[in-house]
C-alpha cells in the first residue's frame, strides 16, 4: 500500500469514529441509527468497535455527519468535566474516544508531511503525540518537565510569566542529547498551550539543534497566545480549539 493511500485511509477511520462518538455524546444512539437510516445493533456494533465499517460504509455516514460539530463536543469535555478548567486529563478521562478527532485533525493538516519525528513535552501533550504516533507508527522525542537530568539538555522556559502555576518560577524541560534530534524533522505536538511557553521553548530548542521544524499542532490555545504564536513562530501552526481569553483569566485568576 503506498503511503498516500494509508493516509487516506487512516484519514477516513479517523473522521468516521471522530463523528460517530461525538454523536453519541449528543444524541441517543436509537436516534443517531435512525438518522443515519441505519440498524440499531449494526451501528452498536460500530460504535463499539465489535465490528468495523467497510470503507464506503465509513465514507458514507461520515457524509451523513457532516452537520456534526466535534469541535464543540471536544470543547465541552475539556471545560466541563472533572477539573475546573480546559484539561487535557477531561478528555483522556471521560471522553477518550474523542482521541479520534485529534488524529483526524492531525492527519488533515500534517499527514501528507515527511518528517522524523514527534516532538512534545511529558503530560497531555505526550499522551496525544502518542495516540498520533501509534496510528502513523511515528517515533516519538519527549521532554520531561521541571526535572533535570544526566545526559540529558535542560532548558529553561524564557517565556513563561511569574504567575504560571504559583511560586514556580524557574522552570525546565529537559530533552534527549542532541544527537537524536540534529538536522532532523520534526513536528511539535503539545496539548494545552496557556502561555505558548512550552511550545516556543520545544521550536527554539529544535532549531538549535538544526531541525526542521514543519510544523506545531496544538489541540486547544487561548485567543491572546494564539495571536502571539502566529507572529513568533515560522513554522506552520495548527490549533482546533481556540477558547475565549476569558476562560483563561478566570483560571489564572485562582493563582494570582
């Protein structure tokens, strides 16, 4: 199979299970079927990944849920769920089959790209640059937060304000050797970016090392940062949730 072919491929799965799951979370699953003009317990057995579509079946109810806004579904489980505030944890949590809309997003903004490898930070952001990676069989290059260690490179966050997360205000992320990075390509993946801190440290850092950087994905920013990370970055950015900076100060305003 070539690899455009695969991509395409995975590219239809994921759209298909994005849609249906977060159909489900708005509807009934005996409306969902009749909307779909489909039998309940085939589109049971769907869901649940007892059976799989074939793919026409998938292309065809994924047209039939095109009116479906996932974005919103995403948005709602990242606010309104265990933790107070967007988290990344609310949707591994509660909603994990809406990992799918990540890959979705992921493959129709960077999946035809050639690169070596992944590269994100411990956390949320690992956790969605592996559910990424186990469907492209990507390698992954992470770093560890706030911790140093031997062999490794520290560097420290130039970007991130006094108020972040309280008295912390020197912090680290401290990477592999640079030798598992140098001249390669790589795409930065990370989860939620409050300050863009995070994601400017992992592209500065790359750079440094001479990689590509081909591009960053992140599943949710806020208003501000997102402006100032388009005007910082020169790499292509990709965000599916942008959230209102209110959400944001009402958080923030906790730690002050």
């Amino acid at each position: 199979m070539s690899s455009s072919k695969r991509i395409k491929d995975l590219m239809l799965e994921a759209e298909f299970y994005c849609r249906v799951n977060s159909a489900c979370r708005v509807m009934k699953l005996k409306d969902l079927a009749n909307n779909l003009d489909i039998d309940l317990t085939t589109l049971s057995k769907y869901v649940n990944m007892h059976i799989k579509p074939s793919r026409p079946t998938m292309k065809e109810l994924s047209e039939k849920l095109g009116e479906i806004d996932y974005k919103s579904v995403m948005r709602d489980c990242l606010i309104q769920r265990p933790y107070p505030f967007p988290e990344t944890n609310n949707l591994l949590f509660k909603c994990p089959e809406l990992l799918d809309c990540v890959v979705y997003e992921f493959l129709r903004e960077f999946g035809t790209l050639s690169y070596d490898y992944i590269l994100t930070i411990e956390g949320g952001g690992l956790a969605l640059a592996q559910a990424i990676a186990s469907r492209l069989r990507s390698p992954v290059v992470y770093g560890l937060r706030d911790i140093i260690t031997r062999g490794g490179h520290s560097v420290p966050y130039k970007y991130m304000p006094a108020y972040a997360w309280g008295p912390r205000i020197k912090r680290y992320i401290t990477l592999p050797l640079g030798r598992e990075l140098r001249n390669k390509k790589v795409v930065v993946v990370d989860d939620i970016a409050w300050t863009g801190a995070t994601v400017m440290t992992l592209t500065e850092y790359a750079a440094r090392k001479r990689c590509d950087v081909l591009g960053v994905f992140l599943l949710a920013t806020f208003e501000d940062v997102y402006e100032k990370l388009v005007e910082r970055l020169k790499s292509r950015l990709h965000v599916v949730l942008i959230l209102p900076d209110e959400v944001k100060k009402s958080v923030i305003g906790e730690f002050v």
